[in-house]
C-alpha cells in the first residue's frame, strides 16, 4: 500500500520532496484500527501545486487523489505539506 500510495501521488503531483510512512504499528490494538498493517499513514510532500492553494484544498486533492484506497484499504491519513 505504502508504494502504491507514493507512485500515484508522485505520478500526480511530481513533487519536489515525496515521503510516505506506514504508520499503522502505532495504532496496532486499537478499537477502531483495522489492524491489517497497512491502515494509517504518514505523508509529507512538496510540489509546487500546493504553493497557490490554501492548505484545507491541498489535504482535499490528496484525499480525491486517493479516494478508492480511503473507501476500502486506508483508515487514516495524517498529511504535512511543505511549502
């Protein structure tokens, strides 16, 4: 999943600075978590897409970029955009 993730958005945004990190350890046992290894993750990211638009609009294209994966695969997404 986490490749997955880093090849559509580096096909999409051709950023500057991609990093994607499987976070789901972290929430392993939780009452909400699928447990299934692959649920939360970690994205920071810097393209020059983001640089003439508010950081809420930035969060929504990625979560639009990734809309499939959030609906069925991906629990949590925490996102740092970089300017």
């Amino acid at each position: 999943m986490e490749l997955m993730i880093y090849k559509k958005l580096k096909d999409f945004f051709s950023p500057e600075y991609l990093e994607v990190i499987n976070e789901s350890s972290l929430h392993a046992g939780h009452k909400s978590s699928p447990n299934n290894g692959n649920s939360h993750f970690y994205i920071k990211i810097k393209a020059n897409r983001f640089t003439k638009i508010t950081m809420l609009d930035s969060h929504k294209l990625i979560y639009s970029l990734l809309n499939d994966e959030m609906r069925d695969q991906i629990h949590a997404l925490r996102i740092k955009i970089i300017k």
